[in-house]
C-alpha cells in the first residue's frame, strides 16, 4: 500500500527541511502556517544528488 | 552528531551531542534517513504534558538505516531499512499480551521515552522496527507511521453507505480522506478552517469540501442523513459543530488530540444513538497497511 500511495502521499508533503530548521518549522505549524499535511525533516540525501 | 531535543516546554534546542555507542543487547541502531513532524510533537512541545524525560530527542515517525545491532537481534541486521513503531509497549500487560498494544497499561511514545529520530543517528529495541521495501521513497516510508494512526481511525468506523465526512484535513485528516477515497465506495466529505488545505487534500483525493453546517451537509449528501465522521482536528468547537451536522445513529471516532473539555448533554448522544469512539495511533496498521479495501469493503 504504501508503494501504491507514493504519489499522493508526496504530494500532500508541505516542506521538506533539514534537522536545523526544525525549531522553525514548529513555529511556523503552531502558527497554523503550511498549506501541506506533512513537514518532514529530511537527512538521507536522494540518490544521484 | 547534530540532533533536535526538547529540554521542556517550548524549549527545543538543535545541539551537537555525541552519537549513540554500540547498541545494548536487542537495540538496534539507526542512521536516520527521514522522519514527519507530528501534531503531538507540537503538542509536547506547547503543553510538556508528555514529557517524562529530558532532554529527549524528539520525533516518532522515522524510517531509518540499520548500522549496528545489538546481541540477540535476529529481526533485523545491518543494511535493512525500517520504520519504528512508535508505540514503546511494554510487551507484559493484559493489553499487549491481547495484542492491543496501542492501549498497553504502560503506553509511551518514541522520542518521549526514549531517544526518537529528529537525529542523525538513534538507537531503538528491535521490536519496535519493522523492516521495508528498499527502494521505498525515504519521504514516504516517514509516513508509514501516520497512516497507520489515519487507518486505525478509518478502521474505528461502523460499515457504511452514503457519505464520510472527515474534519480537520491536517496529516491524519488528510491521510484519512486518502485511504477513504481510494477504499469507500460512497462519497467523501472533507472541511477544515484551512480553505488552501482543505482543496489541496480535494484535489489529491477527489473528496468534496463542504461546511460544517446543516444546510451544506444536506446538499453534499442529498438530503440522507451523515452516519460516519472522522474528527481530525482536536478542536472542541468543530466537534460541537460536527455533533450539530450528524445524522442520527451516526459514529465518530475521534482521533484528534484536544485541548480543552467537551460540555455536551449525554442526552443527545442517548437519544440520538451517536456513538463517539476514540481511536488512540495504531493497532496492527504498521508498518505496511495493506488490504484496508478487503479489510473494510464498505469503507
């Protein structure tokens, strides 16, 4: 299923951040910021980059 | 190695911290490759009302790398790539040994507990890792986690026909219109505050965005009453409004984590047959929620 749901669950990401941004992007949800369902804190490169 | 953790109450710090050593006997360790931020992080954050240790290193849904196990790890090894459980239960007490973990009498949660995944390494028990298709997006197997809590929700609702109407379209509200859109045979109804929200969910699930008021629920659903609601917001008001929209008969789980108390008359819900049903992150959901259609054919 969750091969099945890659499309749609990647387009409903809000932002991807790096583990320094994270204090910001909880204020910025807090704020009720992000037009997105998911922040994810991305720390393994994607391959070829 | 760098790692996010919160030392109390709107005190979350990025720091410098040393990298977990070898894994102790049934851990295993993991380089970090993604994980979500969760409502409840944000919540722990605001309230600390789950903070039972600090500093810990936050962060629950993650898909990691293994690179080192502890003696007696057979589950797992070096290379595999996982997600956690995020559910640290106990494995002892009347409700896991019924396999309801998700209700163990000693529930925590990753990265309140123990270290989570808003890290470049951590350390987990091997039982809470469940091993993943390798070539699966990072991003989505980051979502593993919330899904599963959307499913449950999903799963918590009696069969029905008609309309779904699902409140709140942040990632468990979201997820859930998802699973309902490609699993419910009826109509999916979507609301949220959020208007930029709410129609980048419609336009991913095809679920129409209505009002929570009577007069629109009725167009929505041609004039047959609602008996089927996901509650996502944790908000006492919308699960007012919600309450005033349903049909009687109707069942809502609740999945949102609210802030504030209900004041409603017990009446209502005895009168009117409303059923309101926690459903409280997962049961058996992870790390692969697959079969949801068989599972629920009219869902």
């Amino acid at each position: 299923m969750l091969h099945d749901l890659s499309g749609p669950l990647i387009s409903l990401i809000d932002r991807e951040i790096g583990l320094d941004d994270i204090p910001a992007a909880y204020e910025r949800l807090l704020a009720g910021q992000g037009d997105g369902l998911k922040t994810i804190v991305r720390l393994r490169q994607p391959a070829g980059t | 190695m760098k790692a996010a953790r919160l030392h109390g109450p709107g005190d979350l710090r990025v720091e410098d911290i040393a990298a977990p050593g070898a894994p102790e006997a049934g851990w295993v360790k993991l380089n970090v490759d993604a994980a979500g931020i969760c409502g409840s992080d944000l919540h722990n954050f605001r309230t600390g009302q789950w903070i039972s240790r600090a500093p810990s290193t936050a962060g629950h849904e993650l898909t990691g790398t293994v690179v080192a196990v502890g003696e007696g790890v057979g589950t797992v090894a070096v290379g595999d790539r996982v997600v956690a459980d995020s559910r640290f239960w106990c494995g002892e007490c009347a409700q896991c040994r019924a396999a309801r973990r998700h209700l163990c009498a000693s529930l925590g949660f990753v990265g309140e507990v123990c270290d989570g995944g808003f890290a470049e390494e951590t350390v987990l028990p091997a039982r809470l890792l469940h091993v993943i298709d390798a070539a699966l997006d990072e991003r989505v197997a980051a979502m593993a986690e919330p899904l599963a809590v959307a499913l449950h929700a999903v799963r918590r609702l009696p069969k029905t026909a008609g309309s779904v109407l699902v409140v709140g379209c942040g990632t468990i509200g979201g997820l859930a219109a998802l699973l309902l859109s490609r699993t419910f045979s009826g109509s999916v109804l979507i609301a949220d505050r959020n208007k930029a929200r709410c129609e980048r969910v419609a336009q991913v699930t095809g679920a129409t965005i209505v009002d929570l008021d009577r007069e629109a629920i009725a167009v929505a659903t041609a004039d047959a009453p609602l008996l089927a609601a996901v509650e996502a917001t944790g908000s006492v008001a919308a699960l007012n409004q919600l309450l005033g929209v349903l049909g009687s008969g109707a069942t809502v789980a609740l999945v949102g984590i609210f802030h504030g108390r209900l004041d409603i008359d017990p009446n209502m819900l005895v009168e009117r047959e409303i059923g309101l049903l926690g459903s409280h992150a997962f049961a058996d959901e992870l790390p692969t929620p697959s079969g949801c259609s068989t599972i629920c054919p009219d869902r």
